[in-house]
C-alpha cells in the first residue's frame, strides 16, 4: 500500500493558557479529499497553520508521504510539496495574475524572462486543472471565484501534492462554490490530495472521502463520509444534537420602522450600484435580501447604516427622515436605534489588533457607562465584554486577548454581540454566519428571531440562500441595483435563483 499523504502524530500546541491541539494524531489518505470539521475555535486552523509552517507543534511530528518533515515555515512546507489556500486571500491587488503567481518564486535573474516562464506554465495548468483566468487581469478587477482560482494556481505552480483549503466557499456564489468542488474532483482524479476546511457540513457530505472532527482542541473522530450524516457530524462537533432547521412562529408585523424610498447609490467610478429601490422593513418582522454577490447589496446596507452617501432618495428611520445624499452619519443612525453588522468583519466590523473589550465597545465608546471622566473606563468595559463572552459563548473567554486571535467565528460572535445587545430598533445585518460553525448558526439564528418576536425590524443580507429562505418572512430579490422581485419564504431556491439571474419565471418558460 502507499505511504499516507501526510501524517501527523501527538501534535500539541499552547497558545499561553490556551491550549488549541491536544496531540492530535491524523492521517490523510494520498488521493482524497479529507474533510476537517470543528467548532469556531476548535483548532482546525492551528492545526493547518502547523503543517504549513505558520506555527510550529510545541510536540508531535509530521510526516510527508512516509518521511519525517520539520516545517520551520511556509517554505519548508511549499520545499515539502504542500500548498495552501487561506480563507483571506494572500494576494497582492494591484498585480495581475501571472505576477502573482510568481511572486516568491521568480527562478530568473531577469523579470522578463521570468514572466515568459511563468505564463508558459500558467498556461498548462489552467489546461490541465480547468482553472482558466486572463494572466493579465489585476487582481482586484477579478471576481472573488476568480481569484480563488489564482491562489489554488499558486500552489501548483509551486509543485503542491497536498492542497489544503481554509473555507473555500464562505465568500463564493452557488454556482462559483459548484466550479470549485469540479476542480477539487479533478485534482483528485490525478493524484492530489485535498484537505478541506469547512463549517458547510452539507459540502463536506457532498465532496469529501473521509472526514475527521475536532471539539475544544481534540481530533473526536474519523469516519468514511458515507458512513455518517450531517445530524451524526453535527453532534460530534457541538457535543449535543443540534438543531439544524430555524424553529420560528409567524410574524406578526406592526408599524414600518425602516422605510427606502427611490434610493440611488453611486460607487467612486459614477456607476449605479442601487437604482431607485424602495421597501420598508415592519416592527417585528425579517426582510431577508437575496442575490448575487456584487448587486447591490452591500452598497445598500453601507448606505442605511450612514458609512456611503446616496446619490438621490430618502431613508425613513424611527419615525425620523434622513436625507442620505447629506446627513450619511453612522454615529447618528446608531442614535436613531440602528444597528449593523457589517458583511465584512475585518474590513468594518473589527480593528484586529485591538483587545477584545475594546472591539465589544466599537462605535459605542461614548456611552456614558464606559467613561471616566475625560478617559475610558476599562474596568467597566472589561465587565461588560465578559458579560457578552458568556452569553455569546465566545471562545477563548478572554477580554484583553487581541481579537486577531480568535478565530473568523468568534470574531463574527464580538460583532453580534457588541450591536445586538445595544437593543436597537432596527438591525441592519450582512451575512450574519459567514464562517461560522453548526453550533453557532443554531445561535445566532435564534437570536435572530428572539430580536424579531421582540418587535424589532430586521433587515438581512445574505448570499445563502437557506439561510434566507429559513430566517426571512418576506424575500426581496435584487439584480443589477434593482429590485426585481419580492417572494415569501415558501419560494422554491430554483425560483429565486432565477431571479437573481435576472430571469423571471415567464422569460425562462419562454
């Protein structure tokens, strides 16, 4: 039989009190797709940072195709013929593809040359994997499918046998997501061996050979993946059942709360990114948006919330009009009783090298109950971090760590917590489980619709459309800046996908 891809045995790592691997023994079967499955926070990606050389084990080895590797860094692991794909892309915006794929291994002395080189090889791979992308296009004009597809280029072209990927599809559309699990079934087919990260339980069942869960720093099992269930895996990774649908009553919706009228929204290059949208949003009701990525969407949530100005039309919040071309102001819509959470936790959400009570107060730093004279109160504010921690469940339970350490979930949960908790009459909400695990989903949409059946209005952005359809008591469809349509959540995802394609059901019947 063949040597395993990799090997790890009794790998233990500490983080000072922490400890996030608890000799971890591991074992991933050359030509599979192996699929790591876990709690926010419950070492997967120490555990991935250790093989590729981001950290080292305090104890344990690891072992490539049978031999014994030390894996001092990123080098040693790309030398070793393991290549990663991390949930924040490691690209360089302003280069174009083929620069980047060379970046770090430019094997001429001269550029010219070594781009010539590069754009052979790319060339090869996009035929040989179907991972085509214009070698000329600068990363931040490409889609983010796309530029995925340069990073899984980059670590072939540094010759990787072992493919490790750290949430692929959190940031991809349905269809994106269904292109990269054909590329991941292709490199299979020649040999490569994929390990996949992933909260996603029902991509784990649809695309992996083999899965293993993790809880609280331990590996708890390994199991063929036809041999388990979504329901088995889940209980696995939480330690109890776990709900997996949203159990909600009927909305009964009062008064609007939130009300767009012929709202215009340009981007810094003139082009309309929301074309005369009107809506409203009822106390005690969840108005759930659905589309592609890039529609509209997130320029409408940032133009709500006060952080982009409008280019026409009126916002009605709380009985108050607000004229968004002007009075754009998101300390003063936090005032008004709105809220938001941010689609992008690191960009907006969260300063990443703050410590974790300060992050919990963000945007609410003059409420008098963290002040002290002229001076913050970091004594109150450590209380009152603590206080969401425990009703958060956010892991570790330690306000003075800085949040860069928490893991893409838990941070999710900081933000939640820090604009939920504020009571707000209105909450705008942007991908509110993007990265985040089973157990947590289960939680952040039960307060979801505890907010809701308190007579709060909630306005909900997201690109899955499950969670849309279970969460929302009335959908609204937008394609190209418009809105296109409005269905219940009874809509069937073949109805709505149609429409987020900007085909109605008459044209697709014609």
């Amino acid at each position: 039989m063949a040597e395993p891809a990799i090997e790890l045995i009794g790998i233990d790592k500490r983080f000072g009190a922490v400890h996030a691997n608890r000799s971890i023994d591991l074992t991933v079967e050359r030509g599979t797709i192996h699929g790591i499955v876990g709690e926010n926070g419950a070492g997967k990606s120490t555990l991935m940072s250790i093989i590729y050389g981001f950290y080292q084990a305090d104890a344990g080895e690891i072992r490539v195709a049978g031999r014994k590797v030390e894996i001092a860094d990123p080098n040693a692991a790309i030398a070793a013929g393991i290549g990663m794909v991390h949930q924040h892309f490691m690209l360089v915006h302003n280069l174009t593809v083929v620069e980047n794929v060379m970046l770090g291994a430019e094997r001429s002395p001269l550029l010219s040359s070594g781009i010539a080189k590069v754009r052979g090889e790319l060339r090869r791979l996009e035929e040989d994997h179907g991972l085509e992308v214009d070698p000329d296009a600068v990363i931040e004009d490409l889609p983010v499918g796309l530029q995925q597809r340069v990073e899984i280029l980059k670590s072939l072209y540094r010759g990787a046998e072992i493919l490790i990927l750290d949430e692929p599809t959190g940031v991809l559309t349905p269809s994106e997501a269904d292109h990269l699990f054909e590329v991941l079934k292709q490199l299979r087919a020649e040999g490569k061996t994929i390990i996949l990260i992933t909260h996603k339980l029902r991509e784990i069942m649809a695309i992996t050979d083999t899965v293993s869960v993790m809880r609280r720093g331990e590996m708890v099992a390994t199991t063929k993946t036809a041999e388990t269930s979504v329901a088995e895996l889940a209980e696995l990774m939480v330690g109890r059942r776990v709900l997996l649908t949203v159990d909600k009553g009927a909305a009964t919706p009062g008064d609007p709360l939130l009300t767009v009228k012929h709202l215009t929204v340009k981007d810094s290059r003139g082009v309309t990114m929301v074309d005369d949208v009107s809506f409203s949003v009822r106390a005690g009701e969840i108005v759930g948006i659905a589309g592609v990525a890039g529609n509209g969407q997130s320029e409408l949530l940032e133009t709500l919330s006060g952080i982009r100005k409008a280019k026409a039309g009126l916002i009605v919040l709380n009985g108050r009009e607000i004229d968004p071309a002007r009075e754009a102001d998101p300390a003063e819509i936090r005032r008004i009783g709105c809220a938001h959470v941010p689609e992008d936790r690191h960009s907006m959400g969260l300063v990443l090298p703050f410590e974790e009570n300060e992050n919990a107060i963000l945007g609410y730093q003059s409420d008098p109950r963290f002040q002290k004279g002229p001076l913050l109160d970091p004594g109150a504010m450590r209380r009152d971090a603590l206080e969401k921690i425990e009703a958060y469940d956010i892991r570790p339970a330690d306000c003075r760590l800085k949040t860069a350490s928490f893991s893409g979930g838990n941070q999710q949960k900081i933000v939640l917590a820090r604009e939920m908790e504020r009571d707000p009459d209105v909450l705008l909400i942007g991908q509110p489980t993007r990265g985040v695990d089973v157990g947590a989903i289960e939680f952040i949409h039960k307060r979801i619709v505890a907010m809701r059946d308190a007579g709060k209005a909630i306005l909900l952005v997201s690109v899955e459309l499950d969670e849309i359809r279970a969460l929302s008591d009335r959908i609204l469809v937008m394609f190209a800046g418009k809105l296109v349509g409005e269905r219940g959540p009874e809509a069937s995802e073949g109805e709505l996908g149609l429409l987020m394609a900007g085909i109605d059901e008459k044209e697709a019947a014609e």
